[in-house]
C-alpha cells in the first residue's frame, strides 16, 4: 500500500471520529449548553429548528453526492505517465442544462420553507389566550411590563407554560437583540420603532436569554431568565406581584420611617432587624430609581419586587445569594464596570440590612 494513501486513510478516519463524537455530544439527552438553539422547548424555536434541519439536510446531501462524484472521477480518470493527450471538447449542453437545474432544484427546496418559516414568525398572534409583555432594554438590563396585569418586573420573565406569549418591544437607549435561545430567535431592538417577537413554552423550566446586539461595556452581561411554569404557578406568581402594590403612600428620599407604607411597617414589626433596611432603602436613595412595587413602573432602574426569590441579580451576571446582593450593593462599579447604578459608599453591614430588607420582597 502506497504511504501517502495510508496517511490519507489515517486523516480520513480521525475526521470520522471527531463528526461521530460531534453528534454524540450534540445529541445528548442532558442538556449541557442551555443557550444552544439545537434543543428548541417552545413553537417558534421548534419551526426555526425545523428549517435548519431542512437546509442541513440538502446542504449534506449536495456535500456527499459532490466529493462522492469528485472521489470517483479522480480515481477513475487518473493519468498515467504513458496516457496520450486527451481529447480536448468545449461545452457541453446537457451537462451545462443539469447542473443549473440540480442546483436551481435544490435552492427551492431550501427557499419555499424558508419564506414560508419568515412569513409564520412574524406573525403578530392574536386572541383571548395571548399574554401580552412589553421588553423594553436598557443598558444594560430587561425590563418586562404586563399591560393587561398591571404589572411591571425586571431580568425574569414569567410566563406560563402551553400559553402564547406576544413582545413588543422597545429601547430606551441603544439598539439590543432579544434572544431567548431555547423558545425563540432573536429580533432586533431598535430606536425608532417597536419591533414584535412571539414564543410558546412548551415545558416548563429556566430558559436563559440574552441580548445579542453589542449595545455597550456590559452587551455581555445583559441577561436575562424566562420561567416557563404551569399556569397555576403562573397565576400564583402574578398574585404575589400584584401584592406588592398593596401600600400607600409611596416612600420619598429623606423621608423617616413614621412615614413609611403600611406595608414596610408590617414587614418590620414582624422582623425588627429589617428596619435599619428599609431606612436605608430611602435614606440612600436606592427609592429614586428602585420600585418594590411591581404595580408602579419608574423605568430608571430595574423594579425590585420578587427580588427576594429571583435567580439571579444583575441581568443574569450574578446568582442571587445574600454574598452577591450585599457585594452588588457595596460596589457596583467594581462587580459591574459602567453600570449605572453609582457607588452610594454603603457599608458592610448597611448592606447587609438592605440585603435583609430586600429578601423580603
Ligand atoms: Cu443590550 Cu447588548
């Protein structure tokens, strides 16, 4: 055997290795990658899915047949050293007729689904059953409005699961990209107009998603959780937001705690180490951009209420333990460079109080 041949069938068998382990680490049941799109849990994906799968298979088809046709002509047509000249020819009608219509064949085959795939997720979906959200992006964070409950959250977006969920969405800065790899594509978030992106949850669970448009320093730490639950849980959660709204007056920089909601006074008599929190809530000024209310939308900085039970504080970039709270509290521009959450010089231990204060809600 001759030893370039052997080098040859050596390369060919590692690429075979390495496409097999490929498919067997892609295909696993577990899903190691959670930002991948090749495992879809919602419609939208699922449809995207679908046309990728479409397309990979006559891009694989037209990849075997070609290198098959190039294997087999150099092999069988290889010159000899005593070969004589060839015959010389020009063009070749039929040859020239097939490989435009092969080609041409297999572009529609690619096309129709395609257009069909584009025309479907743009659809606006309508109906009684739609849960309608606003997004709007900030730099560098997610804000979710609920029209129809009232209710505005930030980073986590719950939604229920077997239940069409229809965005609008805005920016209040830059451009970003809604990306929720699992449930839906990305689409792009513009400053002059509202664009729409829709997603069902098929199974209940944490998707994680991301913006996916340089918009800044923290692009990359702008993340966010979709929380797919049974509608039940769902209902249950919108309750519990809902409450949050249930006080009066609201809190103002500066004011004493003889002033404070109804609610805040509840909470501290129920816990009086949380006092020194909600004092400092407002005498630090985390009130002038922070609501607890999920019922009253400010829009300059994320809404805190559940921010007690949220996964993760941050857009996605930190878990939501007490260590990472209170450090996020202490030094922003340190764990976060260029947010805009200023250094409000807060103590170890005031941040620990607001930790306390913040877990409660
Ligand atoms: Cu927002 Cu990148």
């Amino acid at each position: 055997m001759d030893h370039r041949f052997k080098r040859w069938r050596s390369f060919a068998g590692s690429l075979l290795l390495l496409t097999l382990l490929v498919v067997v680490v892609g295909s696993a049941q577990s899903n190691p990658f959670p930002q991948s799109t090749l495992h879809p849990k919602g419609d939208f994906a699922q449809m995207v899915d679908k046309l990728f799968r479409t397309t990979l298979f006559w891009a694989t088809l037209v990849f075997v047949l070609t290198e098959a046709a190039l294997i087999f002509v150099i092999f069988k047509f290889r010159g000899k050293p005593d070969d004589a000249e060839p015959k010389q020819v020009h063009g070749n009608t039929m040859v020239e007729v097939i490989w435009t219509a092969i080609p041409a064949l297999v572009l529609a085959m690619i096309a129709v689904p395609t257009v069909r795939t584009i025309f479907r997720t743009y659809e606006i979906p309508k109906g009684d059953g739609v849960l309608q959200v606003e997004v709007i992006g900030h730099q560098w964070w997610w804000e979710f409005r609920y029209p129809e409950l009232g209710l505005t959250t930030a980073n986590e977006l719950h939604v229920p699961v077997g239940r069409t969920v229809s965005l609008k969405m805005v920016t209040q800065d830059v451009l970003h990209s809604f990306w929720i790899p699992q449930l839906a594509a990305k689409r792009d978030i513009f400053t002059n107009r509202s664009t729409t992106l829709w997603f069902k949850a098929e199974e209940a669970g944490d998707y994680p998603g991301q913006c996916a448009e340089f918009c800044g320093l923290e692009h990359a730490r702008m993340a966010f959780q979709v929380i797919a639950e049974a509608p039940d849980a769902f209902d249950s959660y919108v309750s519990r937001m809902q409450a949050t709204g249930v006080r009066a007056p609201e809190p103002v920089v500066g004011s004493t705690v003889s002033e404070t909601p109804v609610r805040v006074a509840a909470m501290v008599q129920a816990d009086p180490d949380t006092l020194i929190g909600a004092q400092l809530f407002m005498s630090k000024g985390c009130v002038g951009c922070h609501s607890l209310d999920a019922t009253k939308p400010m829009g300059i900085g994320p809404n805190l209420a559940g921010i007690g039970t949220r996964r993760y504080i941050a857009a996605g970039w930190l878990e939501d333990t007490d260590a990472n709270l209170s450090r996020w509290i202490q030094d922003p521009q340190v764990v976060k460079p260029g947010v805009m959450m200023p250094d409000l010089g807060v103590t170890e231990a005031e941040a620990q109080a607001l930790v306390a204060y913040l877990r409660q809600h």
